[in-house]
C-alpha cells in the first residue's frame, strides 16, 4: 500500500561549519545519503517528500515552524531521519517535535551514529525503529512490513526489550540501486564554497562503498572495509542524469576510494570523455596518494577534474604509521608533483593532535603542508569518533573526557574531547593556528593565490574568505 513518508535532514551546518574556524569553505549541497533513500523510497511505490532543516537554518529560515507547517500539512505515515555524530542531539530534537506534532508518525533513525549507538537512540521512545548500516532496502521494507521482526538490519523496543533483527548484509550489486531521487530537492538553493566550487548548483556523487584501509581516525560502521563499486557505465548513466536532467553543473565524488580501483577510475574518465558532457568535477572527499599515476591525472583532467583532494594527515612519518595510514610522504609528494603537472589543483586534509603526535611531529607537519604547497590546506585537531580505533585507544588509557557527541567537531578548539597524551591543550590550539599561518601567510603563496583568482574569476572571494578566517 502507497505510504506518505517524510525524510528529514536535521539541522547541523551551522553548528559543525558556520560556528567555527573553516566557516569560509562550508558545504553546503543537497544530502546524498537522503537523495539515495528517497530513490529506493520512490521506486517501492511511496509519496515522498525531503524535508533540509539544515538549509532551512542555513538560511535562517523558521526551522520549527517550517517541520510543524510540513507535518501538518504533508501527514507523513513515517518520518526518517538521519545524523552525523555531532549532529545526533539535534535529530533526537527534530524526532520529539515530529512525535508531538504527529503521534501517529512512525519514526524511524539511521546514519553511522544511531547504528552504532541504537540503544541511546530507542532509549527515551521517541523513535520507533532504528536502521543499522546501509539502508537503502531497509527503509522500504521495514514501511512495507507488517512485522518488524522479519526485517534485516532493524532494532526497537518491545515491552522494554531492544530487539535487533538479523543482520543485513552489504548491497553487492551497486547497480541494482535507484538513482538518488534529486527531483525532491530544490538545488538552486544550495551552494559550495567558491574553494571548491566553479559552478553552481553542483551535487554529490557517490560511485563505490567501503574502504579496505584500517586508519585508526575512521568508524566503517556503515560501509565497512570491502570495496565496493558500482560499474563506470552505470556512473556515466548517472552523471548524464545529473547533468541533463537535474540541472546540476558540478559534481563532487564523494567516495571513501574513488581510485581504489584505479583501472575503474580511468574508464569512468574515459567514459565521460566520449559522452562529450561539459562540466566540472572534482574529487572532494579526498584520495589516496598511492593510487595514482600519470595516466589516470592526465584522464581525470580531460575529462573535467580541476581539482584533487587528498587526505595527506600528518607530515611525520611515523605519525603517518602510528595511525595505519599505510602511506610515507614519499607518496604524498609524487601525487601532489603528478596532479600538478597535469593541471589539476590540489587540496590537502592535514590533522595535528593524533595520541603520538608531540610538538616537534606537528612543526614537521607544518613543514611538510609549507613543502607541498597545495592549492588548499586543510587543519583540523584530531577528534576520536566513537566506533574508531583511535576513540578505543584513547579511552582504554582513560584520555577521553566528554561524550557529549555534540562537541565531536572537527573545526571547533573550544570543545576538547579528550586529553593528548603528549601535549596541552592551549598549547594544541596555538598549534593549530600556527599551522594556518605559516602555510597561507607566505609571499609566495599570497602572490600564487592572486593569480590564481584572477583566472579563475574568484579574486573578490578569496580577499573576502581571507578576511573572514579566524586565523589568530
């Protein structure tokens, strides 16, 4: 029977982005992990409609009255929500405000942090059921199931008991999954940060799951370590809908390993090239340095890449090895060299403050961000996510000293989560600045970033994005 289901994306961006020291590169795009639900929702036969509280807030929009407006007015059958960890109180908030205005509303949870922390989630009984891990066929059939208990991938409450049903096991066949239903979403109100964006609106896109590398900073609660990919033809059928079809004229890859499988990656490339679109993309989420080489850099440009992230970390070796991170700066040097020379930009994700980082490792880290002078230069203090090996290190020594998830923000230094083994806090945060000074304040850089906004049409935003930094 056709269902009326509301997807809420909880408020967030203001608080994980807008409030702290990288408000300047804020992202702020249509949630992919949504547009996906909506699809398989879609496809099962049910009236659909996503709800973004996030861009409500961003926009400063009446958040509450916009939920009460959409609940009244919509009468959902069931509501899902979804949340990152520091933005799990505010979906726990937005399942309350749903519940009193709709008690009939089934409520339904998922995302890494309510997977992995079910129990809290299903404690106070505001939300009914939990989908744990990937919940693509979860959502349809636990709307479409008359017992709960038959359906994989699920916990609840019975009579005081949390029931969890078997396990589901990963989607084998990215293929068999719907498009993400992007019709939904109004895309012309989004926006990137001109750091990361060329054109507008652009739109996530996720071509694989899973990452087989065990860093110790990562929770694979949800995707796990197996790679998955879905087929370069069914990408380049997905872009063509993105492109032809929703209007979106940028692209960002989301995966954990786009280039994983590199032999994958350059036939996407070459697909693309042969499609004749025209749009640009980059690779936002970041890939590893030791998967890439020349040919698929010079694929990646003609296809439409300008730019390169990579999850660089730290610029100590063996801080790079304390953390499993399976890469030397050897790597990162060849990447960034390859990139470079083909055209591309690159932008570098750097963490200082991982249990054996100490004050010298983080100068060397500087050092190294000064060294490979990428486009864009990213510092965060290290937060040990629950579910990661680094959380379990941490609080078996008895260093972590909050759970309170809403101050496990990465670009905050007023919210310490834990105590660093070797260095103290104040100490940590001059640290920290000092990692954005150095690397951003040079001659050379300032001079290098002036032309580069003079091709590129963005000078205005970087004077503006300079003088909005919180750089002490």
């Amino acid at each position: 029977m056709k269902k009326k289901i509301l997807l809420i994306n909880p408020e967030g961006t203001r608080d994980v982005y807008l409030k702290t020291n990288v408000r300047v590169g804020t992202p702020i795009l249509p949630p992919l992990g949504i547009a996906a639900l909506a699809g398989s929702l879609v496809r099962a036969g049910h009236a659909v409609r996503v709800l973004d509280l996030d861009l409500a807030d961003v926009y400063n929009e009446d958040v509450p009255a916009l939920l009460k407006n959409t609940i009244l007015g919509f009468k959902p059958d069931a509501a899902g929500l979804t949340s990152i960890t520091p933005t799990w109180h505010s979906m726990m908030e937005t399942a309350r405000r749903v519940k009193e205005l709709s008690p009939g509303t089934t409520v339904i949870a998922g995302g890494v942090h309510a997977s992995r922390f079910h129990e809290d989630t299903l404690a106070d009984g505001t939300v009914d059921y939990v989908a744990i891990g990937e919940s693509d066929f979860t959502l349809p059939e636990l709307i479409d199931s008359g017992d709960p208990s038959r359906v994989p991938g699920i916990a609840y409450r019975n009579g005081g008991e949390t029931i969890i049903t078997e396990r589901r096991a990963p989607v084998e066949d990215l293929d068999a999954l719907p498009a993400p239903a992007w019709e939904l979403f109004e895309t012309g109100r989004y926006r990137m940060s001109h750091l990361t964006e060329r054109s507008r609106p652009g739109g996530y896109l996720e071509t694989s799951r899973g990452c087989p590398f065990g860093c110790i900073y990562c929770d694979k609660t949800v995707f796990g370590r197996r790679f998955r990919a879905k087929s370069p033809g069914r990408v380049a059928d997905e872009i063509e809908v993105m492109i032809c079809r929703h209007g979106f004229r940028e692209i960002h890859i989301v995966d954990d390993g786009f280039t994983t499988d590199m032999d994958r990656a350059k036939e996407i490339c070459r697909l693309i090239i042969r499609s004749g679109l025209k749009f640009k993309f980059n690779l936002f989420n970041g890939i590893r340095a030791d998967r890439l080489d020349g040919e698929l850099c010079e694929l990646l440009k003609k296809a439409g890449c300008y730019q390169v992230a990579f999850g660089v970390e730290s610029g100590n070796d063996r801080v790079l090895e304390s953390v499993s991170k399976g890469l030397d700066k050897n790597d990162i040097r060849r990447a960034v060299s390859l990139c470079r020379q083909s055209g591309m930009e690159t932008f570098g994700f750097f963490v200082i403050g991982f249990p054996e980082d100490t004050e010298e490792t983080i100068m060397d880290t500087i050092r190294f961000a000064v060294e490979l002078d990428m486009t864009i230069s990213k510092f965060d203090i290290a937060v040990p996510l629950p579910g990661s090996k680094m959380f379990e290190q941490l609080d078996s020594r008895g260093l972590i000293r909050s759970r309170d998830w809403r101050r496990y923000i990465f670009h905050r230094t007023d919210m310490p989560v834990f105590e660093h083994p070797n260095i103290e806090w104040q100490q940590l945060i001059k640290l920290y600045y000092l990692c954005y000074r150095r690397t951003y304040f040079r001659a050379n850089y300032i001079f290098k970033r002036f032309i580069h906004g003079l091709r590129n049409g963005g000078l205005w935003y970087n004077i503006l994005y300079l003088f909005n930094s919180r750089w002490k």
